[in-house]
C-alpha cells in the first residue's frame, strides 16, 4: 500500500470523503466544492498554449499545483502534476484512449507506479458518448480503483447545462485524493465536454 503523504500538496488539504466539481459556462474553467460547499481548488485550461496545461489555485486564489501535458495534441497521453511551491513532480496522469473504454492511470512521477486507476463505466455508453451525434451529452460515470484493483470510489456526471461531477471516495487510505480531483477536472476538458 502506498503512503499517500508523499502526494501532499503544500498549501492544499482535502479532508472531505465527498466533492463536486463543476465546470464554468466559458471555456475549461472548473471548481471543487467540498461538502459545506466552499470552493477548495480552482483550475483552468490555459488557451492558446502548445503543451495543455491546467493551473489550480486553493481558495485564496493561491496556486497550488499544475498539470502540463507530456506532448503536443496529446489526446492519449500523459499529464504530470506538479506541486506549485516545490516544483516537485508528484503524479503522473496517464490516458489510454480507446472507444470502448476511458482509462486513466495515476502513477508516481518517479517511481512509475501505478496508484490508481480511473475507468468509465460500460463499453455501450462510452461507444455513444464517443460516436452518436450529441453523444456528448450523456455524462460521464467512472469508477476509481487502486493498484491492485480494488474500489475506491467513484466519479459520476450529472445532467445540467455545465458539466458537474460528484466525486465519492469511499477508501483514500491508498490513493491521494488530490490528482482524483485534478484528473475529474482535466479528464472533462480533454475529452472535449
């Protein structure tokens, strides 16, 4: 099992089992809510960038961490965390894209292990989401598993104008629950929701 407080980043604490992530009505811009509905992290999609890149920044407004794509137009690739005070690579965000199924890997930048994974739910509804016009619509359901492949929680869409997630994590004792928020908000941006 892995310590997961070797993924703490400095100046963010998430505590909360429970979150909802919600998207802006302009651009990528996206916002994590805890369960008293304070916001506890922000992040964007910078535009005009050739590497894609999401900033978050606490609360104060404060940043905290970034995600920056491993390579250009990179629709299955990989998407490294960085702590923003440290400069310290933490996670590794990896995208195996396929019609059938979205999967997410997140592995320890050093090392390379895998800490979890993110997977959606049923081959039919990622097959329409991916091809039948207005697929995308239809919101996204993944479940969150750990190294070994067992539950740890869940990500699941809900219908509205803007995209809006609930995030339950029923077991973080080996998972970092900061790169399972920042992985709702980047996997919805990239995969152009």
């Amino acid at each position: 099992m892995s310590d997961t407080r070797a993924y703490d980043i400095e100046g963010i604490e998430l505590a909360d089992d429970r979150y909802t992530v919600e998207q802006g009505f302009i651009r990528n811009k996206y916002r994590a809510l805890d369960t008293d509905g304070n916001v506890v992290l922000r992040g964007k999609q910078k535009m005009l960038k050739m590497k894609e890149e999401f900033p978050f920044v606490d609360a104060d407004g404060d940043e905290v961490f970034t995600v920056k794509a491993g390579g250009i137009i990179d629709v299955a690739g990989n998407y490294v965390l960085t702590d923003a005070r440290t400069g310290e690579d933490l996670i590794v965000l990896d995208n195996d894209y396929s019609l059938l199924q979205d999967t997410w890997k997140i592995r320890d930048a050093t090392t390379e292990e895998k800490l979890a994974e993110i997977n959606s739910r049923g081959a039919m509804v990622t097959l329409a989401r991916n091809i039948v016009p207005f697929g995308g619509w239809i919101p996204h359901k993944y479940e969150i598993t750990d190294q070994t492949g067992d539950h740890v929680g869940s990500i699941d869409g809900q219908v509205s104008l803007r995209d809006r997630y609930e995030i339950v994590i029923d077991d973080a004792s080996s998972v970092p629950k900061e790169p399972i928020i920042a992985a709702a908000m980047v996997i919805d941006a990239i995969q152009g929701n």
